[in-house]
C-alpha cells in the first residue's frame, strides 16, 4: 500500500466555491479514483491551505494516475477546482500538489 500526502493553497475568493464542490463530489470522479485504485481519499483544510491524504493499492502507479487525467468527467472537475488553488512553487512536473514526505508511520499491529 503506498501512502501519499499532498498540499496546494485555496485561494480565499474561491474558498465557498471549493468547499461547495465538495459537499456534492461528482459520481463519476469518485468511480475514476476507485478505478484507478485509489482508496481511503481525504482532503483537510486549514487556514487556506489544502492537505490530502490518500491510499494507492495498485500495481503501477503512473498508468493509474494517468488514466485519472485522461477521465473526461475528472476533467471537467479539475476545470472548476483547478481555478480555486495556487500551487506552491515546488508542485513540480505534471502536478499542481505538491507531494510530502512521510517520516513516520505508525502501523497497525506490534507488540500490545
């Protein structure tokens, strides 16, 4: 299973716009992220910047986010939500979030 955290601003004159999107995700944008084996999705706020959590439990990672962007319905998503960030100058190539380093995990099992 691959963790992956993310981060991008909201931009406070979208902030009600994102937030409403939200409450109503699209069907078929959720059926693109369980297709591509996305699981466990979440995204967080604070102040005006954005966290998402997500689980990958696929076997390629870069067909399945790729075939996340070639979702017609997906991108029409992305052409509302897109205009309500701003990336960090570290979103890097073909991302608007910017990806975050995991330095601890605290796994399920162990010793009790």
């Amino acid at each position: 299973m691959l963790r992956i955290a993310q981060t991008i601003r909201l931009l406070p004159e979208h902030r009600e716009e994102y937030l409403a999107l939200h409450r109503e995700v699209w069907p078929g944008v959720e059926a693109a992220l369980r297709a591509a084996k996305v699981r466990n999705y979440s995204i967080f706020l604070r102040g005006e910047t954005l966290f998402s959590y997500f689980e990958y439990d696929g076997q390629d990672f870069d067909a399945d986010m790729a075939s996340i962007a070639a979702d017609p319905e997906t991108r029409r998503w992305w052409q509302l939500t897109d205009p309500c960030q701003a990336p960090w100058p570290d979103s890097g190539v073909g991302g608007r979030w910017s990806d975050l380093t995991e330095i601890w995990h605290l796994s399920e099992g162990g010793d009790a």
